[in-house]
C-alpha cells in the first residue's frame, strides 16, 4: 500500500476518528485504525471496539492499494505535529513508513487480519439540521446518569413519531426532555430507542458542524440493535441500550401555583458566588419574592454567602433548595436570555425552561425538571 496526502486532511480524518479508540481496548487490535487505500483515489480510516465505529473517506494519490492495521492513538499524535506538507504512507514489510518533508516515522504493523468488520449501519429514517441536534442533544444529555448503577438511565431516550423528534434523559434527580422537528423518510415512522448518552453526546458535537446528519434508527431487540449517523464522508454507529426506560414523563407537572422569569446569565453568575460556601451535596436556597430572588447558602457556624437577583414573579413567594451543581446544568442548557422556573410547592419538582424576552412566552420545546432538596427550616 501507498499514497500521498495533504498533511491538514490526514490529520483531521486520524483525529476525529481515534476520538473513540479505548483506553483499555479488551484485544489489542481494537487500539488500532484500519487504513484502506483504494485504487478509485481515496483512504478509508475506520475504528471499532465492538460498541461504536467510526468510518471516514477522504481523497488521496494513490499508487498502491492495500490495507493496514496501526496503532490510533500514535499515529494522531504524529499526524497532528508533521510540518505542513503532503504525507506519504507506505507500507515496507512489517513497518509503515510514514513521511512528511524531512519527517520520517516508521510504525509497526498490526494484524489486520484479526481486526474486526465493522457493523453496516441501519437503513435511513430521515435528517435533521446539525446544529439543532447537536444542541437539542447536549441540553438533554446534562441530566443522563453519570455512574454505572442503572446502566438504562445512563442513555438518552429518543422518541420519534412521524416528523417530531423528543429527546429524554434522567438520573433520578432532574429531568431533560427536547422536542424537535426532523425530516423522517417515513411520514408514518416510530421509533423508541436508547442511545448511551455519552456516545451521543460526543457524535453529535464531532458531526454538527456538516449541515445536515441522517439518522439511521435501528431495534434494540435482542441487543443487537444499531443506530447510525452520517454526514458527508463520516459514518458513526452504535449499539443500543437494552432495557425499558422508565415512565417518567408524569413528573412532568400538570400546572404551577408560582413561576419567576429571570435573567438566566445573572442567575449563573449568582449561584456560582453563593455555592462557594456550600460544602460538598449541600443545597443553594432560593427564596423568591416579587422584583426578587434571593439565594443563599450555609448556616450556623459555617461559612455563608447570600445574593438578589432582579426576578419577575408570578403568584405567591416561594421558597425552595437546590443542588447547584444540578441547577447550573439546567440553566447552562436552556440557551435563552431569560429562564422561567415554575413551582407548585417548595417539596415538588419545579420545571426549568427558557424565555427570550422577560414579558415573553415561555418555549416549553425544551423543559428541565430538578427535584428540590429538603432543608431545615
């Protein structure tokens, strides 16, 4: 095997597809990328761990077909500090040369042989708007458990009927749901399905960029199920979660006694200076009163902090306690100026969602649930 590249496009190709390599690949083989170079002008670069691959073709010169196996992470490591010029990649016995300008770097085979073969991915169900999903996707992923105790919640629930979209993730503690429109090659198309929320967070960020992602939606059943992402030349899949997700759109409140409109970057800043007394999952206090929300946190012999924030209140004061760390999450993904929080009372979920303008209408397309914590009075 043997062709040239320019040194930019293999870089970016080798980076973007060693971003999922293991850190601990079960079989040796798995740390590696597979390069096959075709006779049409073009090098495929594909990486697989038996849970998510990565396939990406660009175009190159090539004089000598072929396919080899070396390690990911080197060979992006060198590929992203060669000097700007075109690389060659030849393969010389058991070595691969690779060189750039007066660069030379000689890399050991791996057995190709022993690679795997990568997953087709599932039939086309339709597009979405990068940019849009790619955001729909990390306001809803901020509230996926994070350990391994309930594998299920650690996925975020994708619901498709017809040309709406809703994404869904929980911990227990919060709740995310997005509702978006998307272009589904089947008007009549339902899908449920449970896609591990980092691989999808990382997916749609690598992929958002490109305009337009088609989705490729598979079943769970049986755990063998896949689903896929491509935009232009890069192609993604993953396996599924298996399991069903549990009923939690009831937490959803049916109506609301108090609701505060407030600047969302102020209320940020706000939280971040009061947390800094608050000792490890000890609660922030917000008490909200009309033109005002005050927050505060420690008591007695502790360390305190307390701060007001300009707020447009609805109905009676309220009182209630949060985990910070659960609340920035919130108010870091809802992507509007304003932020609208909405309580039946201080013991019962509240519900976050954004507001453009201070006097506007509250856009429920995208709702953010946080369990209060109990406090001493």
């Amino acid at each position: 095997m043997k062709f040239r590249v320019e040194r930019e496009v293999l870089a970016e190709a080798v980076t973007w597809v060693a971003r999922g390599l293991p850190a601990r690949p079960p079989v040796p083989v798995l740390a590696g990328i597979l390069l096959e170079a075709s006779d049409e002008g073009t090098v495929t670069l594909s990486a697989f761990d038996y849970e998510v691959s990565a396939r990406l073709t660009v175009p190159a010169e090539v004089s000598e077909s072929g396919t080899v196996l070396v390690l990911g992470r080197l060979l992006a490591d060198i590929s992203r500090n060669l000097p700007n010029k075109p690389v060659d990649v030849e393969v010389q016995g058991s070595k691969v040369q690779v060189t750039c300008g007066s660069s030379r770097f000689s890399l050991l085979q791996m057995p190709s042989d022993d690679y795997p073969t990568l997953p087709a991915s599932p039939e086309p169900s339709g597009s979405i708007d990068g940019h849009v999903f790619t955001q729909a996707v990390s306001q809803v992923s901020v509230a996926a458990d994070r350990g391994d105790t309930l594998p299920i919640l650690t996925g975020v629930r994708v619901e498709i009927e017809g040309d709406k979209m809703t994404l869904l993730a929980t911990d227990r503690y919060r709740l995310a749901m997005r509702e978006l429109t998307w272009n589904p090659t089947d008007s009549a198309a339902s899908h449920i399905v449970l896609v591990p929320a980092r691989t999808l967070a990382d997916t749609a960020r690598s992929l958002g960029a490109s305009g337009s992602i088609d989705v490729a939606l598979g079943s769970a059943a049986g755990g063998d199920g896949l689903v896929g992402f491509e935009a232009g030349s890069r192609r993604t899949t993953t396996r599924l979660l298996d399991g069903e997700y549990p009923k939690v759109s009831s937490i959803f409140p049916s109506s609301s006694e108090t609701e505060a409109v407030i600047n969302t970057a102020e209320l940020v800043e706000a939280v971040k200076r009061v947390a800094l007394v608050a000792e490890r999952n000890t609660p922030v206090r917000l008490r909200f009163t009309e033109g005002q929300v005050a927050i505060e946190a420690g008591t007695g012999e502790d360390a305190q902090a307390s701060e007001a924030v300009e707020a447009t209140l609805t109905g009676p004061d309220i009182e209630v306690a949060f985990n910070p760390g659960f609340l920035l999450d919130g108010l870091g993904a809802v992507g509007t100026d304003f932020s609208r929080l909405s309580f039946t009372q201080p013991s019962r979920p509240a519900v976050l969602s954004g507001q453009a303008e201070v006097d506007g209408e509250a856009d429920t397309s995208y709702r953010y649930v946080i369990m209060p914590v109990r406090f001493a009075s």
